[in-house]
C-alpha cells in the first residue's frame, strides 16, 4: 500500500517502468532512452523476468516442434501403410480382372463349341428329315405288290434256317411253298426264273429221305422200360476137352473081373469127376452186378437217344451194338424176352440217322438280287447323298 502510494504520489515511476518495457521490446532504443535520475539501483531487478520467459518460450517452441515431427511422423507412416494396402487392393484388382477376363474367353469358347456342336447336329437332322421326306415320297410311289415279295424273301430266309440249323426239312418244304405262292400271286412274267429256282429247291427237299427221329426214340425208350425184366444167365462153363467114356457091363461069367472093375470106376465117379475145359467161366452175377449191368445198358440207350437228335451216327451204332453184346453176354439168349430184346437192337442199328443237306438254295440268291433291283437301289441314292464318303 504504500507502493501505491508512491506511486500515485510521484507519477514519474509510471512512465519509468513504461520506459523499462519499452526498452525490453526494443534494446536499442532502451540504449537511446534516458536514465532516470536519481533511481540507478532498480534497473537489474527490471531485467530478471525478461530471462525466465525466454525459456519458457523456448521450451514451448521445442514442445510444439516435437509435437509437429510426432504428428508428421505419425501421418507419414499412415501414409505409407494406406499406400500399402491401396498397392495390395491395385494386385488383387488386377488378378481379379486377369480371372475374369480368363474366365470370359473359357464361358465364350463353351458357347461357341456348343453353338457349333448343335449347328452340326441340326445340319444333320435337317439332312435326315429331307432323306426320310424323299424315301417316303419313292415309297409312296411303288407298286402296291412288293410287299409280297418282301414276304417271300422272309419265308426263304426261314426256310434257310429251318434246314441248317433245325435240319427240318419238312417246315423248311412248306416254307418255301408258302413263298412260291406270293410270288406267284404277283403275276409277274419277269419272276419266271425265280419260280424255277424256287421249284427245284422245293423238289430237292422232298427227295431228301426222311427220318423218323420221334420213332426211334420211342422204341429206344421202350427198350430201356424192357431191361427190368431181362432173365439173367447161369453160370456158363465150357465143354470139357475129355469126353467121357462110358464102359458098359458084359453078360459073360468069364468077364466078371472086368465087369467089377467097371463097376467100381461108375460108382466112383458119381462122388469126384476130374474133366479139362478149354475157355474162360462166367460165373453168375450178383444182385449189385445186376443193377450195375442194369444202369450201363440204360446209359448206351440214352447215348444213342441224344445222337438221334444230333444225327451222330457212329455214336449211335457203337452205343446200341455195345448195349447189345452186354444183353447176348448176360442174359439167357433162349429166352424170349432176350432174343426180342436183342433182335429189336439189331433192327435199331441199322436205322441211318446222317442225312446230307443241300449247302445253299438256289432261290435264295435269285430272291435277294431280284429284290436289289428293285427295292434296294431305290434308296441306295438317297444315301449316296446324305454320305457321298
């Protein structure tokens, strides 16, 4: 207060510390300013406030300089890492686009195969509809009767599989009959030669000799039925190479010595004969060698049955001359049964069971070029265009 005072009591000091202000702002006029008389020990005390607050704007200057390299280092490395990851996004746009741009041509040439492949396909059905359209035009226009003839073709070719596959000769006989009659139903004077051919076929068939396979096998098969009961053989011994002399007794009593010597020897014999026998004994066989026997004369019957219908002929002999040697070995042969049985197999094995058919018929090759004339070259042109390779 009692600065105040003063101060208000002497106003110069006002205008002193002006001046002392002024001279800080401005040392070189503060140089120029005069000093004021009669106060030179207040000048340091003046000068000391001036020196703190250099520092401290130094140090706020220092502080806001490394506040300003924080931020710009902190906004330099952001700005180096969106560079990175704008550089990053740049290469998966770019391989995206290269995927997509790879996957645009495979999709285009798909489509343009396909496009090609049904092109192609449509090129051929239209050539396929226009060959149908222009077969069904020839069609339409061909005399009504050649269908008959197309019947006859099929007859001819079942006739042809009749005989060489089944060797009917009867069905393959009526087929081509059948096939004569619908060519002749045609009434064509150029089908002339094909009746010809047609009739030497069908003459041919029938002066093939005809077997009875159904009959022999019924006889066989009654022949097996008859083994039962087929008597079998005694022992069979051979004659005896010694034939025996039989001595009689004399009527003379002088002879007496004799006629008691050949008494002895008769009497002897009825208990011990001695005899030499040239060949081989058959004993008599067993109820189990009888079955035995049985079955094999049975098995040769059989064998000979499947060779009819395969027309094995030597099959057939040797099956049924076997089966009859066993029935002549051990059965009695004076028997009735035996010898019926026996001859009835003699009889069997001279049946031919082998008949030699024709290779090819003559119809059959005059039909099929017939029909090339007629029907098949009438389409042969519409396939040399839709083909011309």
């Amino acid at each position: 207060m009692t600065e105040k005072k003063t101060n208000n009591d002497h106003p110069t000091a006002g205008n002193q510390s002006d001046a002392a202000a002024t001279a800080k702002d401005n040392p070189k006029n503060a140089d120029n300013q005069p000093k004021a008389s009669g106060r030179p020990a207040q000048e340091p005390t003046q000068r000391a406030p001036a020196k703190s607050g250099s520092k401290t704007g130094l140090v706020a200057i220092a502080l806001v300089i490394l506040l300003g390299g924080g931020l710009y280092y902190h906004g330099h490395q952001q700005n180096l890492a969106q560079q990175a990851q704008l550089a990053a996004l740049t290469g998966q746009l770019s391989e995206m686009k290269n995927a997509l741009s790879q996957s645009e041509q495979s999709v285009k040439a798909a489509v343009q195969t396909s496009l090609d492949t049904a092109e192609t396909r449509l090129g051929q059905q239209e050539n396929d509809i226009q060959g149908l359209q222009r077969a069904l035009t020839e069609v339409q226009g061909r005399r009504p009767n050649d269908w008959l003839l197309a019947e006859a073709d099929y007859l001819t070719r079942m006739a042809g599989r009749k005989l060489w596959l089944e060797h009917d000769v009867a069905s393959a006989t009526l087929l081509l009959e059948s096939a004569d009659n619908r060519i002749a139903q045609l009434n064509d004077p150029s089908l002339t030669e094909l009746r010809t051919a047609l009739s030497d076929d069908i003459t041919m068939l029938k002066s093939i000799a005809r077997i009875d396979r159904d009959g022999l096998v019924l006889r066989l098969t009654s022949l097996q039925n008859q083994i039962e009961s087929l008597p079998l053989a005694n022992a069979i011994v051979p004659e005896s190479l010694d034939q025996p002399q039989t001595d009689s007794v004399s009527e003379s009593i002088s002879d007496w010595k004799t006629n008691l010597m050949t008494s002895l020897k008769q009497f002897s014999e009825h208990f011990v004969t001695y005899r030499k026998r040239d060949g081989n004994v058959i004993p008599l066989l067993s109820p189990e060698q009888d079955f035995y026997l049985q079955e094999n004369i049975r098995s040769k019957l059989e064998t000979a049955i499947k060779a009819v219908y395969r027309e094995q002929g030597e099959l057939y002999t040797t099956s049924l001359t076997m089966a009859k040697d066993w029935a002549s070995q051990f059965y009695k042969t004076d028997d009735a049964k035996t010898q019926s049985f026996i001859q009835a197999l003699n009889e069997l094995a001279e049946q031919k069971i082998q008949v030699s058919y024709p290779k090819t018929l003559k119809s059959r090759s005059e039909l099929s070029d017939i029909i090339s004339k007629r029907i098949r070259q009438q389409v042969a042109p519409i396939h040399g265009e839709e083909n011309p390779a």
